[in-house]
C-alpha cells in the first residue's frame, strides 16, 4: 500500500537482554525530502530506535514500515535491501585503506559495474572532499573529513533514508557545521534522513522535523523551528532558554 512515509516505526517497544524495556510504544515517521532528528537526555533511546530501524535490535513488539511495506523483525542486511543505510556513532572508516576502498565497501551488495560508477560519480559530487582525497588513506583525513567517507559509503546503496547516529561526536565547531551542511546536501540530493544528536539545538537548527524522546517515547514532536522556539523545550532539553531575537540597526 502507498504510504506518504518513506520509514515509519509504529507503537516500538525494544530492550536488550531481560532488562528492562528501553521503548516504550515508541512512534516516529520519516516522509520524504525530510531531516528527522531524535533528541533527548542521555539514555533515552535514540540510538536504540536507529538500531530498531536498521534490523540491529528487534523490536519485541509494533510495526516497521518502509515506503508502506511492512519490514519488522527483518536483519540488518534485509533492512539495507529495502532502504535503510545505519552510519553508526563514532568514527568507523578504516583508517589503512583509503577512501576510494572505504566507498566501495558500501557498494559490496551491488554486482552491476555501471550502477557503481553511477553511485560513485554522485558521491563525489556531493561530497568534494572525498574526489579530492580519493587515492590518500582515509586515516590521513581529519575527523569530519572521515565522517564525509562514511556518509559516501552509506550512500552507495542509493537508501531511502539514512540513519545517522550522533555525527557530530568529537568534532570540532568548524568540523560541526560541515558535517550538518552535509547532511542537509544529502536530503536536497534526495536522501530522506533520521538523526540522533546530542547537540540538541544545533541539530533541530538543521532539521525539519523534530522528536523529543523522553522515557522511551516521544514525548513531543513537530516542526523542528517550532520546538526550538519552545520555552519549555529548550528549558529542558536545549540547555537553557532560546536566545532572543536581536535586530540589527
Ligand atoms: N547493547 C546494550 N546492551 C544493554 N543495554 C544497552 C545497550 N545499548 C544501550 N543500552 C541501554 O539502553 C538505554 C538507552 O540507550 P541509548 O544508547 O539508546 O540511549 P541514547 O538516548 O542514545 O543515549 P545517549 O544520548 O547517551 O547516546 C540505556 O539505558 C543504555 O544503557
């Protein structure tokens, strides 16, 4: 059936082991064209819900739809056949091979020679630095640098959505902002993207939509500008109030 969804999880409850459940009737929808981010205090879930998403974890119960087909309970290398690229937290190129190697390992599952090319003339475009660097080895690369090859590895599958896990983690400001303008580049390019961050504000400033997870599940959701314009949110989960509006005279 259509869906105006490209990934939606519906009424998620997941847990590791026999510990206690950490979603708790959890639902987030990913439409098209869209910057999703999922934020929240520490252990609320958000990486558990990427985790969901990309067949790392199954749920115990609720529904996973892609493109309105049902996908619960499929593995991790059936949910990137049907459009779900994870790029987990912390930095995970391999540093002895360089980045031409590191990309293509993310068209592993591709046979067709043509299709490779395609991808990788599109990832190169999207990404400069990585047609720059493309012969050096990925461990020569700075941080955000690195995380770019990673983006372009997720890339290669052409996903519905990526699914990114706190991108911004031990990056500098300057590293920071490249790496958002990227992800934005990313959704203009077609790619429809669920994140998880710590950095709450800067990453709702880039996002269109907005999750806050508290206690397993969303607690509030909306227009990315409308929950940061919110006095409680920001209170609460933003670390302080919004800054007032100055204009320039
Ligand atoms: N592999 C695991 N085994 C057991 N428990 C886990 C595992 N991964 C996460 N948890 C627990 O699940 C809960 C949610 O963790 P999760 O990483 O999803 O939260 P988070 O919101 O992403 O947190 P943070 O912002 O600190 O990264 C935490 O209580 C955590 O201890």
């Amino acid at each position: 059936m259509a869906s105006e969804y490209l990934l939606e999880l519906e009424d998620i409850e997941a847990g590791y082991g026999r510990a206690a459940l950490v979603l708790r009737g959890l639902t987030v929808k990913v439409p098209p064209g869209a910057v999703v981010c999922l934020v929240g205090p520490n252990g609320a879930g958000k990486s558990t819900v990427l985790k969901v998403a990309s067949g790392m974890l199954r749920p115990r119960a609720g529904t996973i739809r892609v493109a309105g087909k049902d996908v619960t309970d499929r593995n991790p290398q059936q949910m990137l056949h049907a459009g779900l690229s994870h790029v987990l937290q912390g930095h995970s190129v391999f540093k002895e091979m360089t980045v031409e190697e590191n990309v293509r390992l993310g068209a592993y599952s591709l046979t067709d020679k043509a299709e490779i090319a395609e991808r990788i003339g599109f990832v190169k475009d999207l990404f400069p630095v990585v047609a720059e660097r493309w012969g050096a080895l990925a461990g020569a690369l700075s941080g955000g640098q690195q995380k770019q090859v990673e983006f372009a590895r997720s890339l290669m599958v052409s996903p519905r959505v990526v699914l990114l896990d706190e991108p911004s983690m031990g990056l500098d400001p300057k590293a920071t902002a490249t790496v958002f303008e990227q992800v934005v580049r990313m959704r203009d390019a077609g790619t429809a993207v669920l994140l998880v961050e710590q950095n709450a504000r800067r990453a709702l400033e880039t996002a269109d939509l907005g999750c806050v997870l508290d206690l397993g599940r969303v607690h509030i959701s909306g227009p990315a500008a409308e929950l940061l314009r919110d006095p409680q949110l920001a209170e609460l989960y933003l670390g302080g109030r919004p800054k007032p509006v100055t204009t320039k005279s």
